[in-house]
C-alpha cells in the first residue's frame, strides 16, 4: 500500500496537487532516460571490442537492468513517485561524487609516480582543489553533517547512505579479492579503453 501524502510530508517537503503540468513531467521524463540513451546508444561502438565477452556483459547488463527496474518501482510503490526519484537520485550522487574525488586523487598519484611529465598545476593543484569542492558536495548529498552548513537527511532520504556505502564496501572486498586471486583482471580494467598496438609487418 502506498504511502499517502500527509505521512511522506512530516519527513520529506512534496508538491502540492497539480503544482506541476505535462510540460515539467515530460522535461523530467527525458532527463531521467537520458543516462540510459546515453549507455545504450555506446552499446555499438563497445559491442566491436567486447569480442568473446560479449554475450556475458549482456547479461550483466540485463541482471543491472532488472534490478535497477525493480528498485525503482519497489521504491516507487512503497512511498511515491516523487520520494521515489529523490532516493535515487541521492543514492546516484554519492556513488557519482564519490568517484570524481577517487579520479582526482588518482590524477596525482598516476603521474607523481611517473619521472617525467608531471606539472604541479594540472597534476597537483587541480585535483586538490577538485577533492576540496567534492567533499562538501558529497557529504552535502549523503547527510553526513561535519560542516555547519550541511543539513542531516530526513527519512527515507537518509536511508540511501548506508545503502550505497554496503554497496561501496561489497565492491572493495571483490576487488581485494581480485587483486589476491587474478591480479591481471585488475590490470585489464586499466587498459579497456586504450587502443591496440598495430601489427607491424
């Protein structure tokens, strides 16, 4: 049974009735499904280089799609549409944010390790300043209240947090186990996009 609008409102701020008309709902519309139109439309260009994989990271993506379809509507139908897209949307930038912080640590310590070629500006500076907007911003989106600006997130928003951060956990403890068991794979990840020497006859 889905959760009335006077039970979501002592925990999360809602619209009124109607507050909102077919023009707004479609622009809503077309902005959640473009990440997806986004991933589906690189499926081409990346089915050429999946080779042998191909099948597998079809089913990969079909057991994401079923779960993504299934958290959606689960959330969905237990609060509201609206709850629903904000929980989402919470849980996706943490994950999101999180890892722009990751990928501006490893800018530095990607080319700190290499002798040559490394610029205290582009390598050092940037990705420091980068770190010190994200972090705000991720503990802004995850509730997590160090700075006196950041608000703690109300149920079920604040829910998200220790969801994605098991989620976080699951994903470090398979990737130790990968490092431990078959290093190479870890490796392969690295190299996925760069392009493959020419043969030379």
């Amino acid at each position: 049974m889905a959760t009335t609008d006077k039970e979501v409102s002592g925990s999360v701020p809602g619209l009124r009735r109607d507050a909102i008309g077919l023009r707004e709902v479609l622009f809503q519309s077309i902005t959640d499904m473009a990440p997806g139109a986004a991933i589906a439309a690189s499926i081409p260009a990346g089915a050429g280089l999946a080779a042998g994989a191909l099948p597998l990271s079809v089913v990969f993506a079909l057991v994401a799609f079923v779960i993504t379809v299934a958290v959606t509507l689960g959330l969905g139908l237990k609060y509201n549409p609206t709850v629903a897209f904000a929980m989402v949307g919470t849980g996706l930038v943490i994950v999101i944010v999180a890892i722009y912080i990751v990928m501006c640590a490893a800018c530095t310590g990607f080319f700190a390790r290499r002798r040559t070629g490394f610029n205290w500006l582009s390598h050092l500076v940037i990705p420091v300043l980068g770190i010190a907007a994200f972090v705000p911003a991720w503990l802004t989106s995850a509730g997590i209240k160090v700075f006196s600006f950041v608000t703690p997130l109300a149920p079920p928003l604040s829910y998200m947090g220790p969801g994605v951060g098991g989620f976080m956990i699951v994903g470090v403890i398979y990737m130790i186990y990968l490092y431990r068991t078959n290093p190479g794979r870890i490796t392969d990840v690295g190299l996925v996009h760069l392009d493959a020497p020419e043969e030379t006859t």
